[in-house]
C-alpha cells in the first residue's frame, strides 16, 4: 500500500451539551486534519504517473473543507434555542451548525466521508490539541 499524508489547520469554537465537564462550555481549538490518502497501485500514465495522487489535489480538498470551519462556532443542530441562534447571527458570529456532536471523533468522521467522496481516503486524524486526536478509518 502507497500512502501519502496533509494536514490543514483552522480554528474555530464548539461546546458539548450535555457534557458535565469543562467541555460544556464555548471554548476554542487550533484543530488539526491529518488525512492519509493510498492505493495498491501507482497511476500509471499521464503527469501523474508515479503518484497515489497529486499532493496538490489532496492538499487542496482537505484545505477546502477546513476553510469552511475556520473562525466559526461549531454548533450541533438542536443544541441551542433558535432565539440564540438568531441572535448570534444578528450580532455577525459566523456560525458552522452540523448534524451531530462536534467532538474530535465526529469531525473525523465527517471530514472522511466528505473527501473520500473524490479521493482514496485511508484515514483521518483530527487533533484538538498536539497532544489529544481522534482518528477515524474505514476497515
């Protein structure tokens, strides 16, 4: 197996309700993607001969799909009173809503099915922290 890695960064504010914890509360990350792309074989023909893919197209792809976390609140869906919502857009908050609980592992996931929709994902990393990731892969 051929594998190739890119990361892209962004930063952007979640909480988790429900949580009893400090998690609870809106606080920011630095977050990390760290996609691993692969094949059995290499393309064959073409510019692109040699590669798993070009760099370029995978770092673009996972780039793309950061950029449109960067700089917003991570909200599930149903997690805050449409009145708070209204009223932290009225206010200019840009505002990400996604259907499920914004932890590292849920983003892992989501970010995994989105690019392996055109890509030959193996995995993804998302890491909170340098210290703390979750990794999500399909068997």
């Amino acid at each position: 197996m051929y594998l190739i890695k890119t990361s892209a960064a962004f930063d952007s504010a979640h909480f988790l309700k429900g949580y009893n914890g400090k998690c609870a509360n809106i606080h920011g990350h630095t977050w990390t993607v760290e996609v691993t792309a692969g094949s059995e074989i290499l393309t064959e023909t073409g510019e692109k001969r040699g590669m798993v893919i070009d760099f370029s197209d995978l770092k673009g792809a996972v780039r793309s799909l950061a950029d449109r976390f960067d700089h917003t609140l991570i909200v599930e869906s149903g997690s805050l009173q449409p009145r708070t919502l209204d009223a932290l857009r009225g206010e200019g908050f840009s505002l990400t809503e996604v259907p499920f609980r914004p932890t590292a592992e849920n983003l892992a996931r989501h970010f995994y099915i989105r690019l392996a929709e055109t890509l030959p994902v193996k995995r993804v990393a998302v890491y909170e922290t340098p210290a703390n990731c979750a990794v999500y892969e399909e068997d």
